[in-house]
C-alpha cells in the first residue's frame, strides 16, 4: 500500500509543477485565458492532498530505510509548497510559483528515492 501513497504523491507533486508553468507561461501565449488560468482554491485543495498524503509515505518509509536526509527533503518540499500559497498575493506570481515548483520538485525526489530505497530494503532484508 506504500507504494500507492508514493505514487500518489508524485503524481500530485508532478501535476503541481506542470500546473504552476503552465499558469506561469500559457498566458504569454494565450492572453485570453489569463482570467481563468490562476485559481487559488487550486493550490489549496492539491496542497491539502499533498500534505495528508505524504505522511503515509514517508513515516513507513521512513521506519523500513531509516534514511533522514529523504524524510528531510520530503519536509523541505512540503514548507516550499505551503509557503507558496502562503505568499500569494503578497509577492509576484513568478515569484510564488517558483516557490511551490521548487517544494514539488523536493517532493517528487524525496517519494522516489523513497520508493527505491524502501525497495532496496526490501530486497536486503528478505
């Protein structure tokens, strides 16, 4: 079942990047769809699923590798991500963007070596 919350969290933190460049660039070449391109309640609800979702990843994940630069990173993805929301509005969409691009990019490393590593485990131990 791990596994699915790794990729879960990957699939999420991925369409978080593929989202924040798209609302960053698509309106360069589509102004008219300006309006509709940048939706707060968006990043609210993946961050909410992002931040119930990686937990049940990483603390198993954690418990079988025991590896705490993965669980850090994971953590360091996440303050990127909720920081982004956070600052919108008070700084530049390029700006906030690249904030939570970063935390998911953090995030989408953290969940596969933590899917290779939990892995690696696996194999060693069995």
């Amino acid at each position: 079942m791990k596994k699915v919350w790794d990729g879960l969290g990957i699939a999420f933190s991925g369409a978080c990047v593929l989202h924040c460049i798209l609302v960053a660039f698509l309106p360069i070449f589509f102004p008219a769809i300006a309006v509709y391109t940048h939706e707060t309640w968006i990043h609210v609800v993946v961050a909410v699923i992002i931040l119930f979702t990686s937990p049940l990843a990483f603390i198993p994940g954690y418990r079988k590798h025991g590896l705490t630069w993965i669980l850090a990173t994971a953590i360091s993805g996440l303050f990127f991500i909720l920081s982004g929301i956070l600052l919108e509005g008070r700084f530049s969409d390029p700006v906030t963007h690249g904030v939570s691009i970063a935390g998911s990019v953090l995030l989408v490393f953290a969940h596969v070596k933590n899917l290779q590593h939990s892995h690696k485990h696996h194999h060693q131990c069995c």
